[in-house]
C-alpha cells in the first residue's frame, strides 16, 4: 500500500466516495489511476471495473476503507465500517493492522473470533500476511488455529495453503512436532508443493530419521532439480546414516572400497526362481541382487521390479542394483508401504524388528547371529 503522500484531489475524491451514496465513476477512474501507479495493479483493475459498473455500497466501503486507512484517515476507515456491521468487522480489522494499532487489532480479533463472521481464504491469508509482517506470530497463530478448527468440525475441506500457514506459526514458536501433522496434510492435498516435504524431511532428522528424511530431499528433488537446499538435506541425512559410499557419489568420486564381501550366506537360490517383484528391506548385500540377476533371462528382466526399503547407503545400492539389473525399474523407499509394496513376489529383510503386513509374498529373514536365512 502506498504512503500517505497523496496528492489532495485524491484525498477529497476519497472523502467524497466515503460520502456518496451512489460513486461517481470519474472518481472512480481516478483512484484506479492512482493504484496503477502505485504498482498495485490488482486493486486497479477492480477499482476501474468499478468506473464502467459502479459497485454496490456493500462492496465499495470495505475496499475505501482500506485505501483510507493506508494515507492515515484511520479514523474515517473505522467509520465506514461501523462495529454494528458484522459483515465488515474483519475489514475493520485490516484497517487496524494497516495502522500498526495492534493491541486494538489483537482485542478486536478476540472479539471477532468468539462469534467469527463469515471470511474468505483470500482475505484470512491477508490478515496473517498482515500479522507476520509485524512479526506478531501469536496472533497469527491465534487467528488461524479457531479458523481452522471450525472449518474441520463443519466439514469444510482444507486447502494446502492454509494446512502450511498453520504448520509455519507452529515452528515458529518451535512446536515442531505439532506442525508435522499439517505438514503431512498439506502434502497430501497438494503432492507436488515442495514446500512440506522439505519441511518433513528437516522434522525427520530431528526426530534421528535420517533414511526418511533423504527420502522427502530426494523426492523434493524429482520435483524442483534446482532446489536450494534440498541438497544439503540429502547430504546431511547421508552423514547422518554414515553413508560413506553414497556421499562418495554425491560428490562424483569412486566409493571406498569394499571389503572382502560376503553374500548372506547359506542364501535360498531357489527362492528367487520366477521372482518378479523383490524387496530388500534393511539390506545391503548387492551378491543377494546378483543371484537374483543370474535367475532372470534377458526378457524376464525387462519385466522386473525392484524396492529397495529403509536402505543405509541407499546411492551406492541404488548404483548396485542398476548394475546388475540395467533393465529392472528400481524404487527407493523409506519404511514398508502396505498400498505400494504389497502386491510383490518375496520380501528378504536383515530388519528383525521390520512388520511387514498386508502382502501375499514370501517373506525371508536373516539372522546376522546364525548367519542364516528363515521363511516366515
């Protein structure tokens, strides 16, 4: 919003809208000048709408007072939209906010939410912007938290828009557990919004996540390649998982090398025969994905799946496994998906504390301490 240097015909033009029972469009016209070149080329476009099709008194105080505010007629703002008006108290509010007049804001506020009027997305978005440009996060926060609230218990379903705001004022004040949950809702409203998934992946190292929060760094990275710091999360999950061969290939060098490694062993050959879908779960053994490559004839492979589950060094398995299977689409995943993993030929997991429900497949365990494989 522009400053209170304005010109005094555009202050008389506002005076005599604020006085007019029907709008003169040239005044009209005038203010939507004004806002064009100011750079605000939203409330222009509405405001010369209006010159051509004059607006309903119900539409044009709340938008005068707003603009009467902003040159510091605060107390003519207020006048327009009169507390027996319910229908402009939020109107009222942004007028407050606009003059920095915050405890009257924030008193006004407690008011208006023990009964709150009706309030469009748009216009609650605005009144937090207003909020956390003044830095007043609690009041933000206890502004949406109600919202929201009785959005849920009438039925209303929630944008990604509003889901993120909330989570944003709970990290603010460091409830970061709290905000996960609307984290995870608005990730699930809108998949692609990058945003929450960086933010769940920050969460997971906290909570000591680290394979998880890898996942939501590269997932991030599927979508947004160029992403600022999606990469240093996936860095420092993989320090975090002690990942020296995949860091090794983060940064384009050869992966130390291995030392005399040992298939589990004795492993069930017979056991991959006419396997199309496999899952390694907590295992790094790339000879246990070798003899499975040495089942598979050359059309079989083209027919083949791979997940790779909960991995530690996941790049360099992930380079294993593409290897030894050019033609098997492989997915890396973070824990056991019963809707994505359940439909698989056989699971082999060095996990023993791994639930693995909801699937028809095989399932092998193996035991470090015996060095043996058992069917479950």
């Amino acid at each position: 919003m522009s400053s209170s240097r304005i010109s005094e015909e555009l202050r008389q033009a506002l005076a005599r809208l604020a006085e007019e029972t029907t709008p003169d469009p040239v005044l009209l016209e005038r203010v939507a000048r004004w806002r064009r070149a100011c750079g605000d080329a939203e409330t222009a476009a509405q405001w010369q709408t209006w010159s051509l099709l004059p607006p309903s008194s119900e539409e044009l105080r709340p938008a005068l007072a707003r603009l009467l505010g902003a040159i510091g007629e605060n107390h003519q703002a207020v006048q327009l939209l009169s507390d027996s008006d319910q229908r402009h108290s939020w109107e009222r509010l942004a007028v407050l906010l606009e003059r920095k007049k915050f405890k009257q804001a924030a008193s006004l506020q407690k008011k208006l939410l023990s009964d709150p009027p009706e309030l469009a997305e748009n216009d609650l978005v605005k009144l937090l912007n207003q909020w956390l440009e003044a830095e007043h996060f609690t009041e933000a926060l206890n502004l949406l938290h109600p919202l929201l609230i009785a959005m849920q218990k009438r039925g209303d379903t929630l944008s990604s828009r509003l889901c993120c705001s909330m989570a944003d004022l709970l990290e603010k004040q460091d409830r970061f557990n709290e905000a996960q949950s609307w984290w995870t809702q608005a990730h699930t409203l809108q998949p692609q919004q990058v945003w929450p998934l960086m933010r769940l992946g920050y969460q997971a190292l906290r909570q000591q996540q680290p394979t998880l929060a890898f996942h939501y760094a590269r997932q991030t990275l599927k979508r947004d390649p160029q992403h600022a710091f999606a990469p240093e999360l996936q860095r420092k999950a993989l320090q975090a998982m002690r990942a020296e061969r995949s860091l090794a290939l983060l940064d384009g060098q050869e992966p130390p090398a291995l030392p005399s490694f040992q298939a589990c062993s004795p492993f069930p050959d017979e056991c991959v025969l006419n396997c199309r879908t496999l899952v390694l779960v907590s295992l790094e053994d790339p000879n246990v994905l070798k003899v499975w490559a040495d089942q598979l004839d050359s059309t079989a492979a083209s027919q083949t799946r791979l997940y790779l589950i909960n991995s530690h060094d996941p790049l360099w398995l992930e380079q294993q496994a593409q290897r030894l299977l050019p033609n098997t689409r492989i997915d890396l995943w973070p824990s056991w998906d019963p809707e994505r993993h359940g439909d698989v030929d056989l699971v082999l997991t060095a996990d023993p504390g791994e639930r693995i429900p909801n699937t028809n497949a095989q399932i092998w365990r193996y035991d470090p301490q015996t060095e043996n494989w058992n069917a479950q």
